[in-house]
C-alpha cells in the first residue's frame, strides 16, 4: 500500500475539479503507477478535504467517454496517458481537516506522521461503514443474526449498530434453561400473606414491546397541542363535540394539570384524567380505529375498569386523535440477544413463530399468547400480542458452538444472516471504547494485528511456505480464527507472553482435541503468534 496527495486545483486560475471525482467516484492517477488499495489524502491547497482507496486498476481516462465533457469542463487533460481508478470517497468533516503543506498536484505521502493520520482516519471510515451497511440490512430486514469465529465483538458491533440507529437497546442473553416463560410471558409464583399463588407475568421481550409501543403512538403529541389550544383561547377554554355535531357541544378547560369539563346538565367541572385517556387512545389506536364518536359506554368503561362520562371523554379522545397530525415518533428499539443459539429458540418464541417474521410487525401480525385469557383489560395487549413497527431484533452467534443446530430452518428464514470476519471487525483495536479506557499506543496496536494476522493465518494454513502433510496441517476453518475481542485482553497484562499463556494456547488446545501431533500444531501455531514481520 502506497500513500499519495492528490491536489485538486492544477494549475494558477484552474477550477478545482473535487466534484468531478465525487460525480464519478473515481480518483485521477496521471502518469502515476498507482494500485489497487493504495490510499489518497484529497486537497485544496494546503488543506486535506477528503480521503479516497482505490478500488480497482487504473485505466487511460480515454477509456471512459463519460468523463470527457467533465475533464474538458475542469481543464484537465483527456489523454491517454492520463489515467483513472475507480475509488471510494471519504468527504472529512471539518473537525478531521488537516493542513499537508505540498504543493504539487500528486506526489507520495512521505511523511510518516502524515501516513499514521490518514490511516487512522480511514479506518475509522471503514469501521462507521461498515456499521452503517449492518444498519441498513436490520431496517430492511428487522431481524439479523450475526454469525463468525468467537471473539469477532459481534455484540459489541450490535450495541454500535443500535446506536448509531439512535435506538434503544436491550441485551438478553439465551441458554439452555432460558424458555418461554422467561421471554414473553408466564406464571410467577406470588405469595400473598400466608397463601402462596401464582400470577402472569410480562417476560423480557413483551416488557420491551410494551415501551417501543409507547414510543409509537402519539398521544403526547395530540393531548399537548389540545392543552395549547385551550391555554391559548381568550377564555381559556376549547370546545369539543361528541358525535362530531353542533348539537353535541360542550366546553373544556385545563385545571390543577388535567382537562376539565362541564357536564350539560351541571356547572360542576370534572377531570378527564390524562391516565385513563391514554388507556383509551392505546387500545384504540392499536386496534386501528381512528373515529371513536360511536363507541359505546360499555366498550368504553370496559378499556378504563371503571364508570366514565363516556360521552365527554370521546369527545376529548376524538380531539387528542384529530390534534396528533401525521408526525410520528419513530424511535427504534433494538432487542439484541446473545448467543441466540444457545436456547431452544423455537421454544423460547413459541406462537411469536408468526408475529416476528418481517411481514407482520404491528397489528396485522397480533397473535393470542398461551395465557391470553388472564391478560387484564388494561393491558396493551388484551386483544393479542404483537410486536410494534418499531422493535428489532439483532442475535450473535459463534459458528462452531456445539449448538448451532437447535435453530431450525422455518425460524432461520424470519433472519436476515451476516457472516462477521476477523479482518472486518479488526478496527475494534482502534477503538477508544473498546480498550475501556486503557488504549495502549498505536505501535503496539499495529503490532498486535501483525500477530493477530500471522496467527489467523496459520490457523486455516496459509501462514509461511512450508508444504505440509495432512496431518501435520492445523485442518481448521475461518471459523476458527481469533478475533479481535481476544486481543483486547492486552491491556490486562500489557505482555504478548501472558496474553498467549492465559487466554489463546488454551483456546488453541481445545480446537485441535482429538487431533495428531497437537504439541507440534501449538507450537508452530505460537510461532506465527510471535511473528511481528508483516506478511
């Protein structure tokens, strides 16, 4: 890999042409014998505007009659023996931007600091990527598993994937012991003096569901622009219809932090409490209704648990319905479970089977739970369960567990997979965060992804020029290679020795029980650990 500027402004009075190679995602190499993954620091001047890696064999610009009209436009020459590469782009923001004072317009970076910068920043770049295109797949798809060699960070990548969503998140972890009951709902026993009973209740993932659907609806939003409308008011004061007619009037007001009204037939004022208008518009809303000036007293008191003025509060829901507009407050919810396999996980979802399937978030994918008949009529999930638009589910799983096999082919189809390596998920070691706190210097990191390299190689036999036989070959897979979270256990030691001694030798030793010559395996194994040349 070789490191170049590219300046974008050839020439006194010449227009800079970094839009062209934003327009056409290409990077412009000249008479340069540039490579695939070579890396560009992009300027304007003295000043370091973006970052490109190329991305594939540079070819004469007159190979590209697209770019002809553009590079006539820039007053760049459409030569043969100017050539092109494709690339990809990195634009810095400001904060990044640094100053690389050279004034040719392509020339090698031979600054190592400079070198460091730019490679830092590029994998930072790749790393935020890489989380971004994960993403995407999880609001495509809502439910991802991540699956690779033990120690890739595939949690801690599903935490970075939640939050760069801005979402919410939860971690629950799945083993054998874990079921239903744990999960979506079940009986507890309760004990209530000297009697010992059981009751319903709420498991992780129904518990979870009941705060995203909260965040779906918005009452809040109608019920407040209702309390300005009547604050605003000369009289204070709004007035709302039960059935949607003049004859069916009647004003309200905001008092003591409620909505108040009177009665037709008194001037005494009563509270339409905020709590049981809420139960109401939940119950509504989520059964899809929109229009509640019909619904009867009965219907009514049946959602609260108790005797309302029905006719006012429908008046005043119908409002809070009418006020919400069309602004929806969409904050996701992550559910990340670790080691998804280690469970039972048909078992564990039981008739959720249906409702988690992509195609049946929300109401359309309701199901009635095996203990619907003691959900309570307050509950947001009285006329069945479902999960809300806004839930998604993200699971990790290491490919070589025992129990990989427990997760059948009709739950596997309702996830979306994504195999993580240990080469993509290497830029864990750049991280402040992962290091806790304890980020050793960036010579040491380098070094560790040196033996990390050498390492994985030898593991699935492409470490050195040395034929081997058979037996004599480590015989494992990529999904056996060590990732990056291993590494990071550095920082307890701050010794390669003791790293290997405590924490890989032993791994090691367990991949390769039942195989010949294991001593000679280990320790060609910890050779290639302690090469610190790069190959």
């Amino acid at each position: 890999m070789t490191y170049y500027k590219l300046g974008c402004n050839w020439g006194p009075g010449k227009p800079d042409f970094y839009w062209l190679l934003k327009k056409h995602s290409i990077v412009i190499c000249a008479d340069r014998d540039m490579n695939k993954g070579d890396i560009l620091a992009i300027t304007q001047g003295f000043n370091t505007i973006a970052l490109a890696q190329i991305k594939s064999d540079r070819i004469p610009c007159t190979s590209r009659v697209e770019l002809e009209e553009d590079f006539k436009q820039s007053q760049i020459d459409y030569d043969d023996w100017n050539y092109v590469a494709d690339a990809t782009i990195w634009e810095l923001p400001d904060e990044e931007r640094f100053q690389y004072q050279l004034q040719q317009g392509i020339c090698k970076i031979q600054s190592q600091t400079i070198q460091e910068k730019v490679s830092s920043l590029i994998r930072k770049f790749i790393g935020k990527q890489i989380i971004e295109d994960y993403a995407k797949l999880l609001k495509g798809n809502y439910n991802i598993v991540l699956t690779g060699a033990p120690g890739t960070g595939k949690t801690y990548l599903a935490k970075e994937i939640a939050q760069l969503m801005g979402a919410k998140w939860q971690l629950v972890q799945f083993h054998p012991s874990y079921d239903y009951t744990d999960f979506v709902e079940g009986l507890r026993p309760v004990k209530s003096g000297s009697t010992l009973g059981f009751k319903r209740r709420d498991g992780v993932f129904k518990e979870f569901c009941k705060e995203a659907l909260k965040e779906m609806n918005t009452f809040e939003m109608g019920y407040q622009q209702l309390v300005k409308k009547i604050l605003s008011d000369p009289n204070r004061q709004f007035v709302c219809s039960t059935y949607g007619t003049d004859s069916n009037k009647f004003k309200i007001f905001f008092e003591n932090d409620e909505i108040t009204f009177k009665r037709r037939d008194t001037d005494n004022k009563r509270a339409a409490y905020k709590e049981r208008l809420l139960k109401l518009y939940n119950y509504y809303i989520g059964e899809g209704i929109t229009d509640v000036r019909k619904v009867t007293r009965e219907e009514m008191e049946a959602v609260v648990g108790c005797s309302i003025d029905y006719s006012n509060y429908r008046g005043i829901l119908q409002s809070i319905i009418d006020l919400q507009g069309d602004n929806k407050v969409t904050r996701p919810y992550v559910l990340i479970i670790d080691e998804i396999n280690r469970g039972e996980i048909s078992k564990i979802f039981g008739e959720l089977f249906y409702s988690i399937d992509s195609g049946c978030r929300g109401t359309r994918g309701r199901v009635f739970t095996q203990y619907q008949n003691l959900v309570p009529k307050d509950d947001d999930f009285y006329t069945g369960f479902y999960i809300p638009e806004n839930v998604y589910i993200i699971g990790t799983m290491n490919d070589i567990d025992r129990s990989v096999e427990s997760m059948d082919f009709a739950m596997r189809r309702r996830f979306a997979w994504k195999g993580i390596t240990v080469e993509s998920r290497q830029s864990m070691l750049d991280e402040d965060d992962a290091w806790g706190g304890d980020k050793p210097e960036q010579r040491v990191i380098d070094e560790i992804k040196i033996r990390m390299n050498n390492l994985n190689a030898c593991i699935i036999d492409r470490y050195g020029d040395e034929e081997l036989s058979q037996k004599d070959k480590i015989g494992l897979t990529r999904a056996y290679q060590i990732g990056a979270s291993y590494f990071l256990k550095y920082r307890m030691y701050k010794n390669f020795d003791e790293l290997w001694a405590n924490h890989l030798e032993g791994l090691l030793y367990e991949y390769l029980r039942g195989t010949s010559n294991i001593e000679e395996k280990i320790e060609r194994l910890r050779n290639a650990y302690n090469d610190t040349a790069a190959h």
